[in-house]
C-alpha cells in the first residue's frame, strides 16, 4: 500500500514537499520548496527535513518556483546523492531560479552580519542600484544602522543618480544624503570608513 506523508504546503501556501513510499516505487520526494515569505535567513534555518535523506530514492519536481524546488540545494549538501526527475523546460529554469535564490540568501546573509561597516558600491547595472536603494530603504526605515554607503566613481555616480534632486524633493534627508562618499581609489575608502566609525 501507498503511503504520502505532506511535509509542506499543507495549511500553507509555500514549502511544497510530499513523501510518496510505496513498495513499487521506493520512497520519493514530490517537490521540495523553501517557504517564502520574510526574511530569507530564517526562512533556510526554519526549512528542515522530517525525513531520512540517506533512505530517499529520487525526487521529482512539478516545476521550477522556488516554493516548490528552492530546497534542493540543501537537500543535496544534506547527504542526497539520487535522481532528480523533472522536464527539460525545469530543468533550464532551475539554473535560473535556484541561482535568483542563493542571491537574495546571500544578500539577507551579508545585512544578517553586524560586523559590515559600510557597503561600497561600484558602477553596475540594475542588480547595483537595486541593492543601492535597498540598503537605503533599510537605514530608512531603521531596519539597519547607518553605515557609509562609498560610492565607487563620482563621475559615474553623478551621471546616474542626481543625489541632490533626491535631496529637494524630499526622497532622502540630509543625514541620509550625507552617508554617500564618493571614492576613487582604495585608500580613499578606507579612510572614509574610518573617518565614519571614529567621528
């Protein structure tokens, strides 16, 4: 007889992992998704397995969300060395989504560490200014302290951002306007955190 255990999405949205155990088919995991939703950090150290991953015969994916196949990687650095079943067409998009993961862990990782003493920025495309004014929305909305946000370049910068209309217009207040340093080189930057941390 067939047996299937939910071990996620149930009472729930996100998460999705089913364990299917019959004598046919062995024990197999039908999805394995992270729980999305806050902050990414707790979401990995909440996600654990209740069930024996050394036993495990394969795993089959429905699709590629995250919700549904965002755990594999720490089911795999857990000790899973089966088969992963899914479509070709997943498989591509977990290349995709499961790379869109570890960035967004990495990033709630590096603002999870108090020990940062400033963000230096270089110039880049979208992905730069996104975490640009992400981290400004944290000191914003005092989700983070303060720290010198160093910016790589005043030429670049002042092309592509207009700090001081952001400044009239009431986007950011001085306090805010004053944690950007343009910097040039290296030992300018250190100086500038220094500066910061013993004024």
């Amino acid at each position: 007889m067939a047996k299937v255990t939910f071990l996620g999405a149930a009472q729930e949205v996100t998460g999705s992992c089913h364990l299917l155990e019959s004598e046919a088919t062995g024990r197999i995991i039908l999805d394995c998704g992270m729980h999305q939703g806050g902050d990414a950090i707790k979401r990995i150290q909440k996600d654990n397995f209740d069930f024996d991953i050394q036993n495990l015969d394969a795993v089959i994916l429905s699709h590629a969300h995250l919700d549904h196949s965002g755990l594999l990687p720490k089911l795999v650095s857990k000790g899973f060395s089966g088969p992963i079943f899914c479509t070709s067409a997943t498989a591509d998009l977990l290349r995709i989504m499961l790379t869109d993961a570890a960035g967004i862990y990495e990033r709630d990782l590096a603002r999870e560490n108090l020990w940062a003493v400033a963000l230096v920025v270089f110039p880049g495309g979208y992905g730069t200014l996104d975490e640009l004014f992400e981290t400004l929305t944290l000191i914003q909305t005092k989700k983070m302290k303060a720290l010198p946000v160093l910016l790589f370049g005043r030429e670049y910068w002042e092309r592509i951002i207009d700090f001081e209309a952001l400044l009239a217009e009431g986007a950011i207040d001085r306090s805010e306007y004053e944690i950007f340093q343009f910097v040039e080189t290296p030992q300018e930057a250190w100086q500038t955190i220094r500066d910061f941390h013993t004024d």
